[in-house]
C-alpha cells in the first residue's frame, strides 16, 4: 500500500486485510488532504474503487470512520458532490423534484438538498426548497446505498431507511443514478 499518497492508498487497499484502526486512519489521512486545498483530494478516488472499499469493509470499519464527525462530513460531502456526475439526464426527462436527505441521528444530522430538474441534480447543503420526499438514513447505510452495496428497498423493509412524502418517486429514485459497482 503507497506510504505517500493516501488517495492511491485507498484506492488499492483491500479492507479485509487491515484493522478497524488502520482503516480509519488511512480515510482519515486521505480526508485531511482533501481538506488541506492541495491538488490531491477525494475525486482522485474513481467511484468504482469507493464502491470496492465499501463492499469490502466491515460494518464495524465504517461505523468507526463515520464516528468522526469531519471525517464523516468530508467523505458525505464528496458523495453528495458527485452525484450531479451521475444524474442520468436521459433518463430523468421532465423529473421535476426535490430530494431532501437527512443523514443520521436527530442529534448529529447532516442534510442535503438535491434539486433534479432541466436535466440535472443539483446539491446543496442548504435546504431552502419543499421537498417532494426525505429520505431519512444512517451514514453507514448510506454508504452502502450509494455505492451499490445495499438495496434501498431492502433497507426501507429494514426500517433502516425512512421515506416521508412521494413513496412512488422515491422508490424509483436510485434509476435516475449510474451508481457505481464495485
């Protein structure tokens, strides 16, 4: 595993292989770069190695990264960030809507806006539109979801992902995204 890039680390490195500690370590190096401003950060990562890492990884692994909070915040906010990337504009033809996602507890709650409409999915972190569903997750799921390592409706049955509003929409929500396989 490269010492000095931990973007290339990630990129290689086979969960299963280390411990819960280095595992948080390496994303935590990785996500300081990415915060530092220099030219190395977390969209170094092609989607379908995120997707590898989080196949991989336990869910104790990703449950001790996702504890910490700016860690958790940096790796949510590049997801998030990508997802306009992978709006399936031909297939989202005439989507008018607003996805509002609630990420965690009530006590520690991360939000995002995603605004799909002429074509695209736009992301903010400041919701200011009516929402047509919120989906409600915890960030561990989430990851999962996101990377093509869980169903939605799998979760939803689990009761570890939450729908208020447009349940129809919502269900065919992960169709309007190329997400990404490990």
């Amino acid at each position: 595993m490269p010492e000095t890039d931990p973007i290339a680390a990630l990129g290689e490195v086979d969960p299963k292989e280390i411990g819960e500690d280095e595992f948080v370590m390496l994303l935590e190096a990785a996500s300081e770069i990415a915060g530092s401003g220099t030219a190395v950060d977390l969209s170094a990562l092609r989607p379908e190695q995120f997707a590898r890492l989080i196949s991989r990884a336990s869910d104790s692994q990703i449950e001790a990264v996702m504890a910490r909070p700016e860690l958790r915040e940096r790796i949510l906010d590049e997801v998030f960030r990508r997802m306009g990337e992978h709006y399936k504009s031909d297939k989202a033809r005439g989507t008018e809507a607003v996805v509002r996602w609630r990420i965690g507890t009530d006590e520690d709650l991360l939000r995002y806006e995603c605004v799909l409409a002429d074509g695209r999915c736009e992301v903010s972190k400041d919701p200011q539109h009516e929402p047509r569903v919120t989906i409600t997750v915890a960030p561990v799921e989430f990851l999962k979801l996101a990377s093509g390592n869980a169903s939605a409706p799998m979760l939803f049955m689990k009761g570890k992902l939450k729908v208020a509003g447009d349940l129809g929409f919502a269900a065919g929500l992960t169709k309007l995204f190329q997400i990404p396989k490990a």
